[in-house]
C-alpha cells in the first residue's frame, strides 16, 4: 500500500477570504447574506496546514479575513481597505528581503462570496459594506496578475468561490500598489471559478460535511485534493484536479440547482499547469454505489468493467430477486454488463450515488492487451 507523503511546504503562503454576511448589498439596500464561505474558509485553512495536504507549518503564513457576525450595517467588515493590506503585507515582506523580491514559493488565494465578472476571465468580490448602488469591490484576479508581475512568488493558485454575474459597467478596484516589474515570467498556475461566465455558483448543506453548508465547488475541491483527484501515481496535480473538479461539481448540487438555468453546472478552470503538484502519496476514496435493474428481476452474471484497457473488476451473480446491488467503488468510469439479457450500461463514479441499469447492448468483449488496431478517419 502506498503510504502518504508528508509534505513540508515553508515557505508557501495563503490568502484566504470568506464573506457570509453582506447587510446592504441586496436590492434596496437589504440583506444578502450567504451560509457557506466561512464554512469554506476553514475547511480550506485545514487542508492547508495538514502535513499531507498544503503542508503549510507557520500559522502566520495565512491572512485570513471573515465578516463579522451581525454588525451594524454601517460597520460591515471586511471592507475592500481591509482587503486590501493583505497586498500590502506581502509587498512590504518582499522589500524585507535584501536579496531578491521573491517572497516565497507557492501563493495560494481562496475566495468566497458574492462577485461578479467584468470581463472574461476575471473575478471581482464584492466587500462586505457594498450596498446596492454603491460596489465597494476588490478587483481578485487583478491581484494575482500584480503579484505575478511583481515576481513575489514562483507558483500561484487561485480558487474562486462565488458568482460571475456579467457586469461589464461597474468599476473595478485594483491594488493602489507601484510593483517593480520582475524580470522572470511566472511560474505554474492554477486558477478556477466556481462559475462559468455569466453564471452562478452554488452552495448546499452536504452529509459528508456533517449538515454544514459549504460551496459545491469548495467542497469538490476539497475532496479532489484529498486523494479523488490524485492520478496514477498517487499525485494530485493541476491536470488531474482540474478533470476531477469538472466532473463532480455537477454531482453534489442540489436538484433544484441543477434544473435552474442561471447556475454553474461546471466551474471554469482558466489555467490547470500539470507541473503544480497539490499532493503526493494519496490513494482516491471509496464510495457507496447503489446498483438496481429496470427490469426488476434479472439472473445471470453481472460483469463489472473499468480500467484501460478495459477489465473484468468485479462479477455479480445475480439470482434472480429484485433487490439493489451495493458497491463500494472509487472514483473512475466504469461499465455493468449481463450477457443473456444483453444489459450494458456504463457510468461515472464522483460520488455516492445510485444506478439503474436499463439500456442494452451486446456483452463486451474483452481484448488482448497486445492487440493493434487501425483507426481510419
């Protein structure tokens, strides 16, 4: 069994950021208040600081802002000058080394809460204190193209909880910086949305997260970085996160989420650079897999498929009785077929989930593995 590797990441740094409460920023000045975000923040915070997961030792190393429980109206924290010193705290740490701008190797940046999009491709958030018609904002992904001017860090990731509504008429608020320009490209990126432009991101209380809400996206990530998302090798990587996140966003959302038009079945990945390695060591979860016939009753054997090539994973004799199949499945696609009825049905595992086999087809054919075909187009 492949053991998890520790890994010791000092010299990477965090900015994370989750805004629940928005007391003005409705229509009318009413409340706008989320559930999740904060939620998020902490569960991203942990995987963070985990020796097999962000590998993060120092505490000081994370900026962490939340909003404030209740406050007046008037006082809603964080504001975007608030948000803003976080940008400020990094420049001053790279005016502090004598040797070079560099400040560190990995700049993680979590965002969370009501934003927008005024172009393709960048995220704004909006501040706590935002009203109405009055956007206090932080421009996000201006951020990350300041510091990856300035050279502050080799690698930069950045994953961004919240809506990406079209609104191309608001301005927005960069970081009231003068960078020196590094010299060197950046490094290895990987930045995605909750939300394909112009769409909405989801949140949902989850049963894996013990009934608390959080972001459908945060937790897919999450669960990605734990092992779900880890490739061949045991690694989980910008490539293979990305793949995972794609596919299983859509299978946590709500159902009434997934019929509504305006929301994000999918996040958009804007840059997933295979070289960024988020974890090594780390072996993908099982899930419970409930497996049922529309035919009701059916006798035979049940073949299992999965793999490339495919293989035989599992046989099921079935005898007969209506009753569901429980499987306990990693995450992969994978393939049910019963010769005699000729049911084939393949299906994708990113989840918990249940299956109804009811589609035909002639059994599969298992091949030689050293057997060539010409492919003709």
């Amino acid at each position: 069994m492949m053991g998890k590797v520790v890994l010791m990441s000092a010299d990477d740094y965090a900015i994370l950021i989750g805004i629940n409460h928005y007391p003005t920023l409705g229509a009318g000045d009413v409340s706008a208040d989320l559930q999740g975000p904060e939620n998020d923040v902490d569960a991203i915070r942990t995987w963070l600081m985990q020796s097999d997961g962000g590998g993060i030792t120092d505490p000081t190393h994370i900026w962490e802002f939340k909003s404030a429980a209740a406050p007046p109206p008037a006082n809603a924290t964080p504001t975007a000058d608030e948000l803003e010193t976080v940008v400020g705290n990094i420049d001053a740490l790279s005016q502090a080394n004598k040797m070079s701008s560099n400040v560190g190797r990995r700049l993680y940046m979590f965002v969370g809460g009501h934003g927008y999009s005024p172009k393709p491709r960048q995220g704004c958030l909006f501040a706590a204190n935002a009203r109405y018609r009055l956007s206090f904002n932080v421009h996000i992904t201006g951020w990350l193209s300041c510091l990856q001017d300035a050279g502050y860090f080799r690698e930069y990731v950045l994953w961004m909880d919240s809506c990406m509504d079209r609104i191309s008429f608001l301005p927005v608020r960069d970081p009231p910086l003068t960078l020196t320009q590094s010299g060197q490209p950046p490094g290895a990126n990987f930045i995605a949305f909750a939300a394909q432009r112009p769409l909405k991101s989801a949140e949902a209380p989850l049963v894996e997260a013990g009934g608390k809400v959080h972001g459908v996206f945060t937790w897919s990530l999450l669960e990605g970085l734990r092992g779900a998302a880890s490739d061949a090798n045991g690694r989980v990587t910008g490539r293979s996160l990305a793949d995972w996140i794609r596919n299983a966003q859509y299978a946590r959302m709500d159902p009434l989420d997934r019929s509504n038009i305006e929301m994000a079945k999918e996040p958009e990945v804007i840059q997933e650079d295979a070289s960024i390695v988020f974890a090594r060591g780390v072996t993908k979860p099982f899930y419970e897999v409930t497996v049922q016939f529309a035919l009701g009753v059916v006798s035979g054997m049940a073949r299992l498929w999965s793999g490339a090539s495919p293989r035989t994973f599992q046989t099921i004799e079935l005898t007969g009785v209506a009753m569901p199949i429980q499987l306990s499945l990693q995450p992969g696609l994978y393939l049910i077929d019963v010769p005699g009825p000729n049911l084939r049905q393949g299906f994708e595992v990113v989840g918990p989930t249940s299956v109804l086999i009811e589609e035909t087809g002639d059994p599969v054919t298992a091949i030689a593995v050293a057997t060539i075909f010409q492919l003709d187009i």
